[in-house]
C-alpha cells in the first residue's frame, strides 16, 4: 500500500530525522521526498509504501511526533489523495 504524507512547519534542525525514524519503526519505505523551505517553514512531501500500512495508527504516532517536534505532520492512502485530486 501507498501512502502520501506533508510534514509542515517552522524550519528547525532535526525534522526528516524525526519523521524518517518513525517511518522506520513502521517499517515504511520512503519511495519518494520533497522538500523545501519558503521563508522560516519547511515543507516536506514524502510518497512512502508497506505492506501492512494502518493509516489510522501512523497517523496517530505522527501526531504526537508534530506536537513533539512543533510541525504538521498528515497522512492519506494514495488512492485516496489520487481521487481528490485528479480530474
């Protein structure tokens, strides 16, 4: 399953390591990333694929992650962002 996530907020040191690691303790592979800064904020788009993905359950985790780190981190299955957003 695939999955796009946006992590945004005030640029700081550590972010991709924060959200990369959590990834990882998923056991979540990032197929692609963006990222770049616009004035103090960071803004990073990641396609990222696993097998048994709970969205809700990442989803979770992150938000603790954002509060921690002071970002916003969200995540959609593919399918779903692909039928918002294609005509």
């Amino acid at each position: 399953m695939k999955a796009i996530m946006s992590v945004i907020g005030q640029n700081h040191p550590g972010i991709v390591a924060c959200v990369s690691k959590e990834l990882a303790e998923f056991n979540i592979n990032i197929v692609d990333i963006s990222q770049t800064l616009m004035d103090k904020y960071f803004t990073m788009i990641l396609l990222v694929e696993a097998e048994d993905m709970k969205i809700s359950e990442i989803q979770k985790k992150m938000t603790e992650v954002g509060k921690e780190q002071h970002i916003e981190i969200r995540i959609q299955a593919a399918e779903t962002f692909d039928a918002m957003h294609l005509i």
